[in-house]
C-alpha cells in the first residue's frame, strides 16, 4: 500500500515546523502544500472540515483522490499523535 501523506503548512507557523521535524524523524514521507501559496485547495479543506487550523494532515488512498483529513484538537494533540495516525495508513 502506497497512501500519500499531505500536511498544510504556513511559514512561521511553529507546530508545522515540529510535525515536519517528527515525520521526517520518523521517516515518513510527505508532502507539503503551503496554505498561503495554495488558497484553492487550502479553501477547499476549510470547506470540507469547517476548521482552519494548521498543521493539517490529508491521507490520499492510493489510486483515489479520497481520504480521511486530520485537523489539529479536532483529531490530534500533537506531532506523535498524528503520526501513530498515519502509522496506520503506510
């Protein structure tokens, strides 16, 4: 199973540069999308979730545009959290 990860990020923003220090840590590979350069598919999240809270985590099924999207306090209170998480889906 190949599963992609996304995180939302912002520059500047401390608890996505500590989620990317964990992941790359735990060496799971991901892939950013910036949300201020991004604000179609950065909108397109809020609309989904309702919340705009970052770091947000999405996992795309491999072979589908689908997947479930992890919010920070909505689904997880810290790095570790949110990567025992995608622990699951690799």
């Amino acid at each position: 199973m190949s599963n992609q990860i996304v995180v939302f990020t912002l520059e500047g923003c401390r608890f996505c540069v500590d989620l990317k220090k964990e992941l790359k840590k735990s060496e799971i590979n991901f892939t950013e999308i910036e949300v201020s350069n991004n604000h179609e598919i950065w909108n397109k999240v809020i609309e989904q979730t309702g919340l705009n809270l970052l770091p947000t985590v999405y996992v795309n099924k491999e072979g589908t545009d689908e997947g479930p999207v992890y919010v920070p306090t909505r689904d997880f209170n810290s790095p570790k959290e949110i990567i025992e998480i995608i622990k699951t889906f690799l």
